[in-house]
C-alpha cells in the first residue's frame, strides 16, 4: 500500500508543476541558486500558436531559376535576405525557413499589410560598389550595418515613383489599374523599393538604424536633396565571389571576378583612386568598406582582418548579390485575425463540453473506477497543454482538434482495464486481486491497441512534412502526444488514484458492489 | 445470449448494400462532375476566397462579374451560413503574383469586406501534384505498416493470414464508406477533398485495426479455454466480452465528436464529420464484418477459400 502513496506524491507534484506550467501567460520561471543576481537555471515556456489562430499570411516562394544554377547556400542567402527585410518592416515574429532545396516560406503572423509583404518578400538582392573616396575611417566604423544612401537606391526610387504615378494615370484613363498592377507585381519592377528607403520610411520601434548616411553626413528627417553616394557598379558586374584563405599569410580574403562589362567600368574607377576607400553595400546596408590598394579590371581580393565565419559570409552576400534569386509565390495563405480567434474560441468551448460529458459518463458508468479514471483524465489533459509549451507544439485548428480527439480515446485504456476488473469479480475473485489482475492483463491490450494509429500518426507526421500539407502534421503530433501519455496516465496514474481510494474504504466498497459498477 | 454470428449473413448483406451505395456514389459522381469525389485546392491547385462582408449586396453574379474582370473565367461561388452572415466561398484559379489584396479590393465594389475575417488559400498546380504525390505514398505507406502490423500482432495464431485478412477487409470497408460518403457530401454540400480530409481516413484506418484486433485477441484467448465448444460460440462469447469495451471507448470518442460538431467552429467540422462517420463504420465493422467474416471463413461459406475442417464439421449450436 505505501509505494502507492509514493506513487499519489509523485502524481500530485507532476500535475501541480503540469498545472503550473499550463497556466495561460506563464512563461516560465528562472532560479538563482547561489544568490550572484546571474539565473542559474530558467525555464522557459511559452504559447506557440499557429497562423490559422493568430492570423496572418503564410508564403511559399520557389526559386524561379534551373535547380542547377544556384546552391543550397545561395537559396539560404536569399532566405537570409528575406529575413532581414522582413525584420526591417518590423515583423519581429516572423519565421523564414528553407523547405527542401527549391523552396522558402514565410509565415508572417499578425496583422500584415500584404501589399507592402509581398513586395520586401519577393524583392531581390541589390549589390552596390559605391564610391566611398574621403570617407574616414572612424565614420565608416560607425555604419557598419547602417543604411547608406547612393545614385542607384535614388535612381530605383524615382523609377518607383514615376511606375506608381503612371499606374495612377492609367487607371484615371481607362477606370482599371490592370496594366499597372501588374507593372508593379512584377518582380523586377517590385524589387525597386530598396532598403535604404525602406529604412528611413518604415524605421520599426526598437531597431537602431541611424539615419542613412549621404555625402553631406547622416540624412536628417528634413534633408531632402542632400547627394548621394556615387554607386560604381552594381552586383550584375560581379561573376564570381569565393572566400579562401591566403596560402602564405593564412589569412582568409574573399576573390571575387568581373563580368567584361564589370571589369570596364571597376578597372578605371578602381585605377585612378588607389588608396581610397570603396563601400559594399547589399539593399542599402554597408557591409564593410575596404581601401583600394590596385587597379582591378578583371578582379581581385578583399582582405581585412576575416574570420572563416565572416569571409564566407560576406562571399556569399557578393554571391547573393551577383546572382539574385528572383523568387515566385507557390502558395499562399491569409488568415484574418478574428476568424482564427473566433474558431479556438469554439474549439475550446467545444472540447469543454466534451470532457465533461465524458467525465460524467465515465462517472456513472463505472462509479469509483470511473472518478479514478476521471481525475486520471484530468492529470491527463494538464500534463498534455504543458508538454505544448514545454516543446513547444505549434498549436493550430487541426493539432487542437487532434488533442481533444486523443482525449476522447484516452479513457479507452481505462476501460479495457475496468471491463477486465468487472470480469474478474463476476469469477468470484475479490476486490485486490480483481484489480490486479485487470491491471496486469489489460497492459497488453492497451500498448497493442494504441500502437497502430501510432505509426498511423507517424505517417501522418511525414505527409505533413510536404510544403503543401503542413497542417496536417500538428494534427499528428498532438494525437501522438496523447496516445503515448495516455499509456502512462491510464495505467499509471488510474492505478495510483484507484489504490488509493479502494485503501481509503475498502470495506465499504467490498460490501456495496455497485459502486464498482458490476 | 442472443446469438449474434447466426444471423452473419444479415451484417454481409447491411455491409453489402452500404458498399453498393458508396461506390454508387463515386460512379455517378464521376460520371456527373469528372471526378469521384470534389478535390480541393490541395490537391489541384487553385484559390479558395472565403469572404466575410459586412453588409447585405453580394450575390452569385455580382461575385461572378468581379472574378471575370480579374480574368478569372469560371469561379465556383458558394454561400456560406445563411443568408445574414453575408459570407461566401469562392473557388478560382490560382494566378502568380495575384494578391489577394487586390481581390478583395475588387470585390470591396460590391459590398464593405470585414478583411479581419476572410481567410485565403492560394495553391500552385505544382505544389497541388507534390501533395498528391506525397498522399499516395502516405496511403501506400500506411498499407504496408498496418499489413505488417497485422502479421506481428497475429504471429502466434496458427492462421495469422486469415486473421489479418479480415481486419484488413473491415478496413477497406471502413474506407469505402467514407469515401461514399464524402461523394455525397460533395454531392450535395459542394464539400471538397483536402489534406485533412486524407488524414481523417487514415486516422479511421488506424482506429478500424485497433478494434479488429481487440476482439480477434480474446477469440484467440479463448479457443484454448473452451475446448470442446462449437467455434461459433466461442466467437459470439469472444465479441460480447469485449462489445462493452468497445462500445464504450466509441462512445466516449462520439462525445467529443459530436461537440465538436456541434459547438467547434466550421474550420474542422468537414474533418470531424469525416472521421466521425469512418469511426462509427469502423465500430460496426469490427464486429460485424471482420468477425463474422471469420466465422464464415473458418466454416467454409466462402466461394474458393478453404475452410476449417474441425471447425466446419462441428455443429451450427451448442
């Protein structure tokens, strides 16, 4: 009987850290053990939910090139670009991820404009070589990663501009945008909102961007018209980006090569300003600003104080720039707010109504069984919403809809064993050894029976692995989840609160049958 | 005891005309609309516009109108709820670089759009055929594990082939009526095939060999127990010894089902009424097709395959 107390203490401190950990907006607790004010362990939990809930837009972009003309690591460059413009708008929450080794998507959630998304999203990589003579060094230190303005960047604006007044024109001429949609859906032409201003126009609360430096210094919000950085040449002129290291200093550089067109116009700039320093800048941010030291009319290397890290880094942004990924829209979803709000809402009441009709049957059908098996049920349903934020589960409409189903099966495991129980005491055992035995003989249905929609739920986890299917994985790995818990919580925790109860009384259940449900 | 294998060929003949029905309906389904069944965006590609407006203004045509001067020629319009929720599902092609915004732009012509509740899906054909791809292999996959699964789980029984082959045949029972089912469903709602739609059938797969195997287990218990007794006694004690088991786990299942039909949001209830009708086929087929099937097996009733020889000889009663 005692190890069965051990077992109730083991219980009730899980489903009290379960509870805890359920508790909607808890996000985890840190501790400071030796008191130096440093955490020496956190626990961190937190919500996932998922675009059907909170709303927003989910992308699928493929690579518009053959397979054989970029890499893996170009792909995961253009990702990369995608990422950091995402980030620009301020779409902190915002996860871009590769899928396979054609295909980007984007989950946006929220409230988004889609427009203004569609655009950063697709826009391609602009590479600038820019004009940097008489720039000091303690100034280019500073702007390091901070937008930088140049011709090009005033050039694609202006484009920009004059493409938006005449799709204004012609839809005052003809009554419908058609023509200058799709001018402005174009990639290319979509692709001329750059960064540089983007950064002054959409600066996000909480990133530090300095204003964009111009050949005056830093625009100020009322600078209008202060000049440019003079742009060289821009990523089209590059052939070849590859970071190596220098076989005799061991340094790693980066050797890049020049397009015939590149090489005419970088050997003469490159020639007649040896000595000075020359700006990188990819969509409008400086990546690093290296002196000329030669003439370079066919190529050359940037060397500074690398790390492996950095040099292939920036050989893949070269790279990236070189070669732009232009990137098609697969698939698309929108999700407004309120809707997936309004659905949980439902699923949530839904499912509340649910578990209490099942309690209440399991109640009146199996009497003190049944409130073992019921508080099992509970344990159960806290310990599963703390598994979800303790992995965390992505939680969406379906992987919900997968956990309230797992709840409804999870008293199956409690009822091969109670039906075993009602068997044994109808052969004349008596109570502790009827419950017993249904203990001991029903683990083997109960494992058995669980295990085909087991390998059910793993197949189901892979079709969802497909960029088309996703939803159906949280359906999966909620039904999984709960399948598995089940095995320990029908048994287990069934056997611990029925032990306890039949210690508790079990004279007064042995003299009255029917609270055994027999 | 009510004696349930005596009238087995009452469950073949309720089997028999239940299957007729679905397959009827894939027939004329496919002979009406091209297709046995509706498939969805998923699989096909193509846009799903669910709009929400705010006000009364929308109808068939006026919808029609807007996908047409969009290029979009043959938009499929359905309303959604009645007629006071002003909401409404289109389907339509899927065209690269078509935002929606510009959609809802067009259709914001008719009457305002609440844009916080419309929900969009736009599906390129190739990503529609990798779905379809990765359903097949899906379905093959589960085919082959669920077959092995039978085997493992049957490997002490004397004529593991036979047992297998009946859960197996309960399942394609299963499956055959759901996918009648959702014929009709398409039929008649305009309900489509999608991801999820797949899942709930191999979600009912997975719940229909769980419950064959539970009463094959206490069949194969109990042979050595009751030696003597005519085999299609031992079978009827097998099934009533586990029917309450059975009929209880259903049930609780039905509970949330049902609540979730009831009071979920309409997101998930073409799945739940999917599976819903796949688990009750499944809770009838486990006892009134598997079982009797290996009863009649056993017995030698079945034209081509050979009986039992000690089992059919034995008397029909105790």
């Amino acid at each position: 009987m005692k190890h069965h107390y051990r077992w109730l203490v083991f219980v009730v401190i899980l489903a009290a850290f379960a509870l805890w950990v359920s508790i909607p907006g808890n996000e985890g607790a840190s501790f400071d053990f030796n008191n130096d004010d440093e955490p020496d362990f956190t626990l961190t939990v937190y919500e996932s939910l998922g675009l059907d809930i909170i709303g927003g837009l989910r992308v699928l972009l493929r690579a518009d090139l053959p397979t054989d003309a970029y890499t893996r690591d170009d792909l995961q460059e253009a990702a990369n670009n995608v990422s950091r413009r995402v980030n620009g708008l301020g779409l902190s929450e915002a996860t871009i991820q590769l899928q396979g080794d054609t295909r980007i998507l984007v989950e946006l959630p929220g409230v988004v404009d889609e427009v203004q998304a569609r655009q950063t999203i697709q826009q391609t990589a602009l590479l600038e070589f820019v004009n940097f003579a008489g720039i000091d060094s303690s100034t280019i230190a500073t702007y390091e990663g901070q937008p930088v303005l140049t011709t090009e960047q005033t050039r694609i604006e202006e484009q920009r501009q004059r493409a938006l007044e005449e799709q204004g024109a012609t839809e005052e001429a003809t009554g419908e945008g058609e023509e200058a949609t799709e001018a402005l859906t174009d990639p290319t032409s979509v692709a001329l909102t750059t960064i540089g201003t983007l950064a002054t126009q959409l600066m996000p609360e909480g990133v530090n961007l300095l204003p964009p430096l111009t050949r005056a210094g830093p625009l100020q919000e009322d600078g209008e018209g202060q000049p440019p950085f003079e742009t060289v040449m821009t990523g089209d002129g590059l052939s070849a980006a590859v970071a190596e290291r220098d076989p005799t200093s061991g340094q790693w550089l980066i050797r890049f090569e020049l397009t015939d067109e590149g090489g005419d116009v970088f050997g003469p700039f490159t020639g007649s300003n040896v000595g000075q320093p020359m700006a990188i800048i990819l969509d409008g941010i400086l990546l690093s600003a290296p002196t000329i030291q030669d003439a370079l009319p066919t190529g050359g290397v940037i060397s500074g104080q690398f790390t492996e890290d950095e040099a292939k880094q920036l050989a893949l942004q070269l790279r990236s720039g070189a070669l732009p990924i232009p990137l098609s829209v697969e698939s698309f979803s929108r999700v407004g707010a309120t809707l997936g709000q309004e659905s949980v809402e439902l699923s949530i009441r839904a499912g509340i109504v649910g578990v209490i009709i099942v309690l209440t049957f399991m109640l009146f059908y199996y009497r003190v069984p049944g409130l073992a098996a019921d508080l099992a049920l509970l344990v159960f349903i806290v310990l599963n919403l703390a598994i979800f934020k303790l992995i965390p589960v992505t939680l969406t409409l379906p992987a919900i809809t997968g956990f309230l189903i797992s709840i409804g099966t999870a008293v199956d495991g409690n009822i091969l064993i109670f039906e075993r129980l009602k068997e044994e005491l109808r052969d004349g055992k008596d109570l502790r050894p009827a419950l017993d035995a249904g203990f001991d003989r029903a683990w083997t249905s109960i494992r058995d029976s669980n295990i085909s929609t087991i390998i059910i739920c793993g197949i189901l986890f892979f079709f969802g692995q497909t960029p088309g299917a996703s939803i159906v994985s949280g359906f999966a790995i909620t039904l999984a989840i709960g399948l598995v818990l089940n095995l320990f919580t029908a048994v287990l925790v069934t056997r611990t609160f029925l032990y306890v109860i039949v210690g508790l009384g079990s004279d007064a259940i042995a003299e009255r049958k029917w609270l055994l449900g027999t | 005891m009510f004696n349930l294998m005596e009238k087995r060929r009452w469950y073949f003949m309720i089997s028999g005309v239940a299957l007729t029905i679905s397959i009827g309906l894939m027939i004329y389904s496919t002979v009406t609309t091209g297709q046995p069944f509706r498939l969805g965006v998923d699989f096909q590609g193509g846009s799903i516009y669910e709009i929400q407006f705010e006000e009364a203004g929308a109808n068939e045509e006026n919808i029609r109108e807007v996908f047409n001067s969009l290029g979009d020629e043959n938009p499929i319009i359905q309303r959604l709820g009645d007629e006071n929720d002003y909401r409404w599902s289109i389907r339509g092609s899927f065209t690269e670089g078509q935002s929606s915004e510009e959609v809802i732009e067009a259709l914001e012509t008719i009457a305002p759009v609440a844009e916080d509740s419309v929900n969009i899906e736009q599906v390129s054909g190739t990503v529609g055929q990798e779905v379809t791809r990765a359903a097949l292999f899906a379905v093959l996959a589960a085919s082959i594990v669920i077959t092995g699964f039978i085997v493992i789980a049957f490997r002490t029984v004397p004529k593991r082939t036979r047992y297998g082959l009946c859960a197996i045949a309960a399942m394609v029972h299963d499956v055959l009526i759901v996918m009648g089912a959702m014929a009709l469903f398409g039929l008649i709602f305009g309900w489509e095939i999608d991801a999820l739609f797949l899942t709930a059938v191999l979600t009912v797969v997975g719940f229909s060999v769980q419950d064959s195997i539970v009463v094959f287990d206490r069949i194969r218990e109990n042979i050595p127990k009751h030696v003597g007794e005519p085999y299609e006694t031992i079978v009827d004690r097998s099934v009533w010894e586990t029917i309450h088991r059975s009929l209880a786990t259903q049930l609780n299942a039905f509970f949330i089902m049902i609540a979730i039909l009831l009071f979920g949001g309409d997101t998930v209830q073409q799945f739940i009424a999917v599976l819903f009708i796949g688990l009750l086929s499944g809770t009838y087929s486990s006892i009134f097709v598997a079982v009797p099937l290996l009863v009649s097996w056993e017995k030698g009733e079945l034209p081509l395959l050979e009986g039992d020889e000690h089992i059919a000889a034995s008397p029909a009663k105790a």
